[in-house]
C-alpha cells in the first residue's frame, strides 16, 4: 500500500498503473457495448412512466446487468484500502458496458435519442467508519420537468452490494407525497416522515429517479466488519433539456482511456467540495482536465 500512496502524482494517469492495478477488469478491450440489453416485461413498460410522474423513482428488480458484482466490490475495496476515491473504478471498461446494458430503462423514460451525461459516481459507505452518503437534496430545480409531470433529466443508481438501513441506504420522499415537488417552494422541506422510503437494493436491482425528488444517502450504523453499501451512479438527459452537460456522451459508445482521464478528473472537480481527494491526486486530475 504505502508503494502504491508514494507513487500516485506520478502513475496515476498512466494506462498501465490502472492495468496492473486491477487485471480482472479491462481498458480498452471494448469499444462499443454489443451485447443484448436488459429486457423489459409488459408491465414493466407500461408502469415505469406512471411510476415516474406519480413517485418520481423507479425500481427495476433483479435483472441480468452482465458485470460480476463480486470484482466490482473486490475493485471498489482495493481502491478505498488504496487510499483512492472509489470513481476510480470509472476507468475500467465493464463499469461503461453496465450502463450500457440498461439503455432499455432509461430510452423508455427520455427517449432514444436520450445522451449521458459527463456525471458519474461511485460510493463505499462504510460501517466500520460509519460513514454516509450524501445529505438531503435535490439533483436539480423543478425546470427538469415537463408540463405534463414527466422528467427530461434522470439519475440511475446500481447496487454493487446488499444497501440496507444498516449501510447507508438510500432515502426517497416520493414526489406526491411531497408538498413542495414541483412549486416554486420547492427549496423548503415539507414532508411527512412517515411517508419517507428506503430504498432497499440488491445487485441486479437498478433504480432510476428524476432530479426534482427529494432524496439522501444516509449513514451506516456502527458494524465492526459489516458489509458496505457500494453502489455506481450515472445521469442520463433527454434532448429537449436546457441542462444537458458538455462533453454529450454516447451512452452506447465506451470513452478511451484518455477521455476516461478526462471524465474522472470532471468528477473529482466538482464533487471536491464533498469527498477528502488527497492533494496529489486533485493536482493530477486538475492538470489532466485542463488539457480536456
């Protein structure tokens, strides 16, 4: 470990730190996601756009999302003992070819024309630290909506391990329980606590949520040695947005390893405010951004 911490400012960007790194992943092996998308029921289809106007989330259970969650949770957990943030694992094709695998889920809410955006994030909630996810908020204002309740931007969550009220689950106020969703109040809390949900998750589970929702990761119960709650984000917008965010990527499309470079260092940047980088690793990743 102290070899890996000592040589971060001058490998980190580097191709074959990341290949050496974690070898049961890949750069660049892939390029474009070819495989069969997840399939959705009748059902499914038909409740999905309700769900989304009346709640504002969405979960979609247990599905075949063609990544082992086991080394994604192995990755995840060498980069946190690593003392690297875990958005790191960003850099490795399979984390892209799993979003990928779920265009089904957010074509049918967006539309097919529907980008992602350069917005990613991965979480390890600790309960030997009994650390938390973020606080209470909301992704954005009410202009994410259209007049008839549907959403132009939404963010898909995936479970890598168990998320429990033990972890750190998510928190959700659905959207009409919520007597501020979608006015020009919405900047004050007004709830019911008895209507608030957790959002309890398995691997395989994939939630979707538009940006008006109330919502908050919460923090694990002290565990000694208990399960994280691990998970992946990623924020998809339909193309009638004024919010869409540079650079537009093609959900279908894996970005090189240089654009990967690029991407995490976004992250790093404007999530700073809300993580502990160490100071050689935002210097890295500012100087790499600059060249984006």
């Amino acid at each position: 470990m102290a070899e890996i911490k000592a040589s971060l400012d001058q490998d980190i960007s580097k191709k074959e730190f990341w290949q050496n790194f974690f070898p049961k992943f890949n750069i660049e092996k892939d390029t474009v996601f070819s495989g069969s998308p997840v399939s959705l029921t009748e059902k499914e289809q038909k409740e999905i756009p309700e769900l989304m106007i009346r709640e504002g989330y969405y979960r979609l259970a247990q599905k075949d999302l063609g990544i082992s969650f086991a080394n994604c949770t192995e990755l995840i957990k060498k980069l946190d003992n690593e003392g690297l943030d875990p958005v790191f694992a960003y850099m490795y094709d399979e984390l892209w070819l799993l979003q990928a695998k779920v265009q089904s889920l957010y074509k049918l809410v967006l539309g097919e024309d529907c980008v992602m955006h350069p917005t990613f994030w991965a979480w390890l909630v600790s309960t030997d630290k009994e650390t938390a996810g973020w606080g209470p908020h909301r992704d954005r204002d009410r202009s994410c909506l259209r007049a008839d309740g549907s959403t132009r931007l939404i963010t898909m969550w995936i479970p890598i391990t168990e998320a429990t009220p033990m972890n750190g689950c998510v928190y959700m106020v659905p959207a009409y329980k919520d007597r501020h969703y979608n006015t020009e109040k919405e900047d004050i809390v007004n709830f019911d606590f008895q209507d608030i949900r957790a959002l309890l998750a398995s691997p395989g589970d994939v939630y979707i949520w538009n940006h008006e929702v109330y919502h908050w990761g919460a923090r694990a119960a002290y565990r000694p040695g208990g399960e994280p709650r691990i998970s992946l984000s990623y924020e998809y917008a339909a193309t009638d947005t004024a919010h869409i965010k540079s650079p537009i990527l093609d959900p279908q499309k894996v970005p090189s390893y240089e654009e990967r470079v690029k991407l995490v260092a976004m992250q790093i940047l404007q999530y700073a405010h809300m993580t502990n980088f160490p100071k050689n690793v935002l210097i890295t990743y500012e100087a790499a951004q600059k060249t984006a």
